[in-house]
C-alpha cells in the first residue's frame, strides 16, 4: 500500500465559483484521507472577474477559513487565494500579500477577455490560437517573475480549447522555456493541476513537454485538484505525484499555515 502523504494546494467553494461550502470541502478531505488542503478561492477585479469573491466580503473569507481550521483540527487548513494578474493588478495584490499565507497566482483573462470561458471567446476569435499563446506566455512570465505569488496555478491553460478548434499552429517550445526561465528567474512554484483530466483533452496542466523544462529549471512543484466540488477535493493526487515522479522530480512542496514551506518526497513511484 502506497501511504505517501496527500495533499491538495488548489480548491474552490461557493465564496467565489465553487459549487461546495468550506465545510463540505473540508469533509471531503478528511474522507479522501488528505491531510492539508488549501483554500484558494478566486480574488480579482470584479470589474470583469465575476467569479471572484466579492472585494468586501474578504474579511469574511478569511474569518471563515479561520473557524474550518478550528472546527476541523485533524487537518491542516491553509488559508490562500487564487489571484488572477491583469495590468494593474500589483495595486490590488500588494496590500493583501502580507496577510495571506498562500497566493496561488493564474491567468484567466487577457485584455479583460477570458480565455477559459467557452461563453465568451472575443480574444480567440480577435487573435486566433497563436496569437493567445503568445500574449498568454508574455504575460504569463511577468506573473511568475513579479514576486507575488507562490505558485502559478495551471501553467498551460490555453490547452483547454486545443481539441475544440483553437489549435496552435506555431512551435511553442521557445515559450515554454521562456515560461520556464521566468520561473526559475521568479523563484516562484508550479502547480501540477488535475483538472485538466477531467477537459476534452484529458491531460495534466502541465503538459509533458512544458514540465520537463520546468524540473530541468529546477523549478518546485504544488501540486492541486482546482476542485471547484467537494466530490473532485483530492482527485488524481497521487496520479499527480506519478507524473512528477515520471519526470524526475523527487519531492513536490507544501505551504504552511505561517506562510513557509515543507516538502513531501517521492519515492519509487510509477502511474
């Protein structure tokens, strides 16, 4: 029996686009046998990121990550925020970081358009797949390069539209090791995210090619679910820790509650 420890860095809950409660979440957890889950909720400028929590009720965010800890001592509850980077976002993001212990940094939006919304695809059809990519990767290296985050949640999520029409056609080799050059540079976590298995493409965020040149970087790894139910808290973990494993990695880290890091190693793994 494999009994390495699981963890999940990357999950949501009704305070911003999550379909479960803390609560619920936290039960899930404690059932998959997880023993640290981090709460990672969306913030950002509501102005055009309707799935964030709402700019005043994060005080009560925090409050309530605060009473699941207590309600639920078995585990260990890491109070975080997945925070999206816009131009401008340094003024939003900078009088937070201070007192968030776990800032788990992403792009969703260019130009304030989406670009994960299969409702919305203005800057797919304005540049077309290549285009995205590029300005993605360009944007996405300052992110990882600007000292605010601690982790870049799914690093290639413009692979959720590669099997519905929106293919690049360009080499993207040259930005994935831009993308991890500006990692390394940042001194900043990648995340293995699981929730590309369950996309029609049905991979890893990463893709193989993508994290092979993060761990040749050296870059650390989170690894997380991006649950957005209390049924996906903790899917495909382990299956996360194959692929690392797979790619050379030897330990994936952790945050912690005071804002620091532990490591859990990985041992004779194989998917």
């Amino acid at each position: 029996m494999n009994r390495t420890e699981l963890v999940d860095c990357h999950t949501h809950t009704t305070f911003s686009d999550g379909k479960s409660t803390l609560e619920e979440n936290m039960r899930a957890a404690i059932q998959g046998g997880l023993t640290t889950i981090a709460c990672t909720d969306h913030w950002g400028k509501p102005a055009f990121i309707d799935c964030s929590i709402e700019k005043d009720k994060l005080d009560v965010y925090a409050d309530a990550v605060k009473a699941v800890q207590d309600q639920f001592p078995e585990l260990t509850i890491i109070y975080g925020i997945e925070a999206d980077w816009y131009d401008g976002c340094e003024s939003d993001l900078v009088p937070l970081r201070s007192s968030i212990p776990f800032m788990l940094g992403s792009i969703h939006y260019l130009e304030e358009k989406s670009i994960d919304w299969d409702q919305d695809m203005r800057i797919w059809d304005e540049y077309g797949a290549d285009g995205v990519w590029k300005r993605y990767a360009d944007q996405w290296c300052k992110a990882a390069t600007s000292g605010l985050f601690d982790s870049m949640a799914h690093p290639d999520l413009p692979r959720l539209f590669s099997t519905e029409g929106y293919a690049p056609t360009i080499d993207l080799n040259p930005l994935w090791d831009a993308m991890a050059e500006a990692a390394r540079e940042g001194n900043v976590h990648v995340e293995i995210n699981t929730a590309g298995l369950i996309k029609p493409f049905k991979d890893f965020y990463p893709c193989t090619d993508l994290l092979r040149r993060f761990a040749h970087a050296e870059v650390p790894l989170t690894v997380g679910s991006d649950a957005h139910s209390a049924s996906r808290i903790g899917s495909n973990i382990l299956d996360a820790y194959c692929y690392a494993y797979q790619m050379g990695y030897r330990s994936i880290d952790v945050p912690t509650k005071d804002g620091s890091w532990r490591s859990i190693r990985l041992e004779n793994l194989t998917q």
